[in-house]
C-alpha cells in the first residue's frame, strides 16, 4: 500500500497518509499555505477517509483530520488546518462552469485547491454550502458562469456567500495570473474555464 511508502520520509510528510494523488494534493497545499508547523505542533494526522484504521495505530497521530466530501476533500481539510491554527483565509472562491462540461475550481488566497467535472449539481451545492459555511474566510465568493440565458440557482434566505455571475464570454483566453494557479497542475480546459470565472468579477445575487 502506497502510505507505507510515505511514512519513510520524515515527521511532517509521514503525517499525510493517503494514496499518491491524495499525498501529492495535501502536500502542495500544505507547503503553499504553511501549515506545516500546526501539523507536527499539534501532532495532526491528514488522513484518506479509506486508510482512518491506519492512522488511528500510529503513536503520533493524536487528531485525525479525514474528509469524505466528494467535491471539497482538500477544501475541507485545509478548512479543517486552519481552525486548528486559528488563521483566517484572506478569500475562497469558486468558479462553476454550467456549460455542457460543468467544471468547477476552488481557489484560496490565490491556491487551487479542489477541481473537477460536476455530475450532479444538486449534490454539488449542497457540499458547497456546508464547506463554505465552515470555512473562516473574510471573503467568501461563488461565481457562476453564464452565457445567454442565467442559470438559475436556488440560493435561499440564510446565504454564507456572496453569490456571482459571470459572463462567461473569452474564459478561454491566457492569463498570467490563471497559469501560475495552475503551474505544475494537471487540469482540463474546463477548469480552466471555471478558473477564469472564479477570477472575474461578476453580478452579485441578492438572497431571497
């Protein structure tokens, strides 16, 4: 199993225990976002959902700190770091591309954290709201891309973001600033797109 690889490396990474793209992922945010230093003070264990029995035998993993989101795995465990740190993140934004792809991107203080196609929309904003409600932000956005006509998003009365649209006309064009959040990253032209969108500014929506 890949985690026994990685508990040969030393006190910080043998604290993240996962599978390859789950290490590599927690990783890169961790060392982007310092949070190294509350991992090893606080003698936290990052931990895949599917190996929680592993890290639960190890002497020096006294909190576990696991995500089962489909969506927001990474966003919720950095969520997770910084209450551990008492840090408040500058801005989280997501981008939501609604065309025939339904891509989305999760950024923090300018940190690509969470992306990927949408299969159920409904599912999607339903972690949306529980991960943003959660996470300490002085800034919290969420901005939907459209073209023609709106799509229409059941945002209710007790919102914890501010809601956007975004036209979504030229996502596809370069930025400076889109290819150093993506640098190093593997990530379709989709998420690009909901990239773009997380970066521009759009029409707010007032709650109903």
């Amino acid at each position: 199993m890949v985690v026994y690889n990685f508990l040969q490396h030393g006190l910080m990474v043998r604290r993240i225990i996962g599978g390859r793209e789950f290490y590599e992922r927690v990783v890169r945010a961790v060392e982007v976002l310092g949070l190294s230093k509350v991992i090893t003070d606080k003698n936290i264990c990052v931990v895949e959902e599917k190996l929680v029995d592993i890290a639960r035998s190890l002497e020096y993993c006294s909190n576990i700190i696991t995500s089962s989101l489909r969506y927001f795995m990474l966003t919720e465990l950095v969520a997770k770091l910084y209450k551990f740190s008492h840090r408040i993140a500058r801005e989280i934004v997501v981008g939501v591309d609604t065309g025939v792809s339904m891509a989305y991107a999760v950024i923090l203080d300018g940190v690509l954290l969470d992306w990927g196609q949408l299969y159920s929309l409904e599912a999607f904003f339903d972690e949306l709201y529980n991960v943003m409600c959660m996470f300490k932000a002085r800034k919290r956005s969420v901005k939907v891309g459209i073209n023609g006509n709106k799509h229409m998003l059941n945002i209710g009365a007790s919102q914890c973001y501010r809601l956007e649209y975004v036209d979504e006309n030229r996502t596809n064009e370069k930025s400076l600033y889109l290819e150093k959040i993506v640098s190093g990253l593997k990530v379709s032209r989709h998420v690009r797109s909901a990239i773009a969108i997380a970066l521009r500014k759009g029409v707010e929506v007032k709650s109903v």
